[in-house]
C-alpha cells in the first residue's frame, strides 16, 4: 500500500522564472479548470486537509504553488519523494482579459518548458467530460509533453454519477482513473499509479 505520509508547502511563483532549482524529474503537475475539486483532491492524497487551499471562488488562485511529498510504500518501507505542483484553474471568465492573457502565457511556457515534470495529471468533472476546453488540454499536453513525461487523466467527484454513468465513462475513457475526494474512493489507485511512475515502473504515457 502506497501512502503519502509527510506533505508540506515550500514556494509559490507567478511563472517558471521563480519556480524552484531541481535538477530531479520529480514533479507532479495538477491541472484543471476552476472548480473541478483539485484542491480537495490535492489534500485528500496527501492526507493534510489544509494542504491546498479550497477556495470558494473559482479561478482566485493565480500562483503555481509547490509542495514536498513523501511517500512511502508499506510493504517494505521504501521511502520516496517528489514534488506537488498545483496549477492554478485554467478557464475561468471571471477575470480581467490582460490578466487572463498573462496567466494563460504563464502555464503554457511552464507546462511546455519545465523539464522538471515527471507527470502532468489532468483533471476533469466526471459530470462533464466532453468540455472544449478540457479537449484542448489534453491535445496540449500530447503535443508539448516529451518521452520522459506522463500524462494522466483522472475525473473527479464520481460519486455524482450512478452506475450505469460510471460505467459508460469508464468505456469511453478505458485508461482515466476516477475518484472522489468526499467518499474517498479511487485514492489508493490514483497514489500507486503517480507512486509507480515516478518510480519507473509503469509504461503508462
């Protein structure tokens, strides 16, 4: 059983000029449109509520936040760490257009131009899966990510679907994990696949 037992924040910075020095492919880049539940999710693989902040307004948070993780494998003890990367929520109107262009320039050099990055867990609403906007995340991703990085895909809050919806999801996204924050379920799976990754020893891309 793969566990996340210390998680603590380290720096936030507005683009990838103040990201941190790392010469580790370690990072773990979490990304999704505003209000999808990436904080909740951040917290609830960590273990530490208050790791990330859950914010009542969608699209506030405009830094790129970094936290040390450590996980350890409990079967034989192995311990391991890498670095939580939360992105701030792509696609939210509710901001000022200069404001929107800078930040929008700001992930895409980061996403497109860190070397850093180990995997790139895109993050969608299980309730909407089909959004423009997620699609063309996703194309990004193919497009920039290298042989090095892995892309995930993981939907959220699938404790609003019923079985029959879960079930139709999954067929139309055969290689997307799914969890729910709030019943807790899907964690265990998400935390071994990044564990395994990171590790090496998973071919997923």
């Amino acid at each position: 059983m793969i566990e996340i037992v210390d998680a603590k924040f380290i720096t936030s910075a507005p683009n990838i000029a103040g990201a941190p020095d790392s010469e580790e492919q370690n990072e773990v880049v979490f990304m999704a449109r505003s209000n999808v539940g990436k904080s909740s999710l951040l917290n609830a693989l960590a273990n530490h509520k208050g790791l990330a902040k859950v914010s009542s307004t969608p699209g506030k948070t405009r830094l790129i936040n970094y936290f040390d993780v450590t996980f350890i494998d409990r079967e034989n003890s192995d311990k391991s760490f890498a670095k939580f990367v939360d992105l701030p929520g792509f696609g939210y109107a509710k901001v000022s257009h200069s404001i929107k262009s800078d930040w929008e320039k700001n992930l895409t050099d980061y996403i497109s131009k860190r070397k850093q990055i180990k995997i790139f867990v895109h993050l969608v609403d299980c309730r909407h899966p089909f959004l423009e906007i997620d699609k063309s995340v996703s194309d990004f991703l193919l497009e920039h990510s290298d042989e090095t990085q892995h892309i995930l895909q993981i939907f959220t809050k699938i404790d609003k679907l019923n079985q029959k919806e879960q079930s139709a999801l999954k067929k139309e996204f055969p290689h997307a994990l799914m969890v729910s924050s709030s019943k807790k379920r899907g964690l265990q799976k998400a935390l071994s696949v990044i564990h395994d990754i990171l590790k090496g020893d998973s071919d997923e891309h």
